[in-house]
C-alpha cells in the first residue's frame, strides 16, 4: 500500500516545535515478506530528512535495515531529546544480510563529529534441546558494542560521569525452549562500572538478575547522576 502525502503540519504541542514535512512511503506484509520504506522531508526551511528503510524476506531469510537522519541545527530530535545548543544530526544504520549473519552499524554525530558508533550482529546456530528427546533447535546470538564521546548530548555537568569515553558490550542468546540469557553486560564510562547477567523464560520472565556495579571518579569527587 502506498502513501504519498505532499504537506503534513504538525504543531509545536506535538513535537515541541511546529514542522511541515512530505510524507512518502509503501507497506507491503505478505506471505512472510515485509517492506516498509518510509521518507519523510521538511518543508519550512530548516532542513531535516528521515529516510527508513525496513524488510524482511521469508524466502531468502534477508533482513533489511537501512537509516538514514540528517537535521540541521534546532532539529526535531534534537530538540526533543534537550541536546544542548540543538546541535545539527546525523543518524544511520546500515545492514543487509541474512539474519542468520547479520550486521548493522550505527553512527550518531552532532555539529559533524561522531558522538557514538558501534555494531549490532544477529546469528543463528543449532544446538541440542533442552529436551534431549527433542530435535536441535535453533539458537540465536546478538553481539552488541557500542561506544563514544557522548558528553556533547548532556549538560556540562554530566560530564564527568561520561568521560571521553563510553562503551557498551552485550552478548546474549535466545533459544525457544530455554529463553533469553544475556550472558555479557558490561556498561562503562568515567565514573560507572556496570557488570551482570540477566536470564529470562520463555515467557520472558526473569529466572535470573545478577547486576553489580560502581559509581565512582578516580579522584573519588562527587558525581552528578
């Protein structure tokens, strides 16, 4: 189905300030195959451009995950999530692969320097059931990294909980008989050290929480949180 719309108004009570955008995109969902790209453009002289691109192809199993933002100072996003200064942005994943093995990157920067920048990576394998009666069944694996100079997006005064420097490691497996377990979670920045698992049911109740961290300078100052 497509959709064209040639001028979309939208108020300041809905986003925080008044846009007018073109709106043009298609859903298509059938028999196990999804595309969704959808572009929209601003119209009332601050540029701004939106351009997602999402599918999924049952047959060849191909996943599809292209992103594209670009705003010029005092954007949308920026203005709605408080970045100081509403700086200009830049937002993009790319990947398409299969999901057996597939990898997007993502990159964030404002005022044209790269605030964040990382991976994320699907796979699949097969290993034994729960149920050693039971056939193989299909595991998957999400590996995750992340990381950047992110003290540009928050006041000054976070600063020195950030660091120069924040990362962001997760592993975890999904296997329909046993659940989710997040065997990696590692979050760090200047003043944070966070470490634990995490393991969900089927049903994604929690069957094990095990977080453990820190919260604290080199100079053992206060930290603004």
């Amino acid at each position: 189905e497509e959709m064209a719309i040639g001028a979309v108004k939208l108020g300041a009570p809905q986003i925080g300030q008044a846009a007018d955008l073109t709106v043009d995109g298609s859903a298509q969902m059938a028999d196990g195959e999804a595309d969704q790209p959808l572009r929209l453009v601003r119209l009332d002289g601050t540029e701004g451009l939106f351009d997602l691109q999402a599918g999924f192809s049952n047959s060849t199993r191909q996943l599809t995950a292209n992103h594209d933002v670009q705003e010029a100072e005092g954007g949308l996003i920026a203005s709605l999530a408080r970045i100081p200064g509403t700086p200009s942005l830049a937002l993009t994943v790319s990947g398409e692969d299969p999901i057996s093995d597939f990898e997007a990157t993502l990159a964030l920067s404002t005022d044209d320097v790269q605030r964040l920048a990382g991976t994320v990576r699907l796979t699949e394998s097969t290993v034994p059931a729960a149920d050693t009666a039971s056939p193989p069944v299909v595991q998957q694996i999400i590996d995750a990294q992340l990381g950047g100079d992110v003290t540009a997006l928050f006041i000054p005064e976070y600063k020195p909980f950030f660091g120069d420097n924040v990362a962001f490691d997760l592993r975890g497996t999904r296997t329909p008989d046993v659940g989710i377990s997040v065997e990696t979670l590692n979050l760090t920045s200047a003043a944070l050290d966070l470490t634990g698992r995490v393991d969900l049911t089927p049903s994604f109740a929690p069957s094990l929480i095990d977080v453990s961290g820190t919260v604290a300078t080199a100079l053992n100052l206060p930290v603004v949180l």
